[in-house]
C-alpha cells in the first residue's frame, strides 16, 4: 500500500494509481480495435468492468488515506478485502488474453514465414522457367555470332599461310561479321588475281 500517516504521499501515489488506471484504459481502447475475435473482445472487456469495479470500490479508501482517517495499513487493507477479487479477477482475465494473442502472434508469425517462402519459392520458379526459355535462344544467338567469327578467322589464317582456294561464306547481312567476311573475300579475290 502507501504510507497511510501522511496524506501528502497518499494523495501522490492515489494521482499516480489514477494515471496509471487512466493509461491502462487508454491502452485497453486501442487493443480493443485490433483483437481478431469477439471472445478476446469479451475477455478485455469483462477485465475491464472488473478494473473499474476495483477503481470505483478503492476510491473512497484512497479518500480516507489521504484524510488520515484510518487507523493502520490493516485498517486500508481489510477494507480491501472486498473489493480485491475483482483486481485478481481482471487480472487473470487479462493474463488469458494476453497469453492469447502470444499464440495468435505466433501464428500470425508461422504464417508470414510460410508466405514469405512461398514467395521465394516463386520467385525461384519464375527465375527458372526464364533460364529454361530463354538459355536456348541465348545460345542459339551465341551459335550465330561465334560460327561467322570462327569462320573468318579460319579464312584468315588460310590467306596468311598462303591458301587461297578456302572458300569465303559471306552472307548479304549488314552486321560487322558479314563485313569482314565480304572484305576477306575480296582480299583472297585480289590476292588469287595476283
């Protein structure tokens, strides 16, 4: 309890108790909004009937101490006895919801966890089926720039040992490979002519 012999004390701390009650009411408004369930609506609720309860039965004790009008802490506590069920009352409703919305949090968690691999696990699915679709148009693509390359460096090095009959596969492409390849042809063409 407080120290019953000087009202100053008991009137700070009953201020406090107030703040506190106020606080916890306050609290109680903005969990009410948020719980899933009607039943932890009900458990919140009836825990805070029960508060108030103790509230409305503790304010006239709380007078007394700060009028110096009981005789002991005994006095203040006996005159409590009545009224303190309802505390252990809300309390343990409040430890109930409390204990419940743990184990919703935990699923809530369980949840998000198989969300977020389910997630990965398409996006692990997608990145796979792109490679799958497009790795053979990649070497595909890869096929048709490196064989014309090859092609021009094996026509180079036949001219440069002097074997001017490998013939030069130049297409009518506009691209840079097409390019060399009709240049090393006109090359071979001009050296052949000599």
């Amino acid at each position: 309890l407080i120290n019953y012999e000087n009202a100053d004390d008991a009137e700070k701390a009953k201020k406090a108790w107030l703040a506190t009650f106020a606080r916890v009411s306050e609290t109680a408004g903005r969990l009410q909004v948020v719980l899933p369930d009607d039943e932890g609506k009900k458990r919140l609720a009836e825990a805070l009937r029960r508060l108030d309860a103790f509230k409305t039965g503790f304010m006239p004790i709380a007078r007394q101490l700060e009028k110096n009008l009981l005789s002991s802490g005994r006095s203040a506590v006996a005159l409590m006895q009545p009224i303190l069920p309802e505390f252990a009352a809300a309390q343990e409703q409040l430890v109930e919801l409390f204990k419940q919305i743990d184990v919703g949090a935990k699923q809530a968690e369980e949840n998000l966890s198989r969300t977020a691999d389910a997630v990965v696990m398409t996006v692990m699915l997608i990145t796979a089926g792109v490679l799958a679709i497009s790795l053979p148009f990649t070497l595909l693509n890869l096929a048709s720039i490196v064989g014309p390359v090859r092609h021009a460096e094996d026509v180079a090095r036949s001219i440069a040992a002097g074997d001017l009959r490998t013939a030069v596969h130049a297409d009518a492409g506009a691209d840079e490979i097409a390019n060399l390849l009709r240049s090393l042809s006109s090359m071979k063409n001009a050296l052949t002519r000599l």
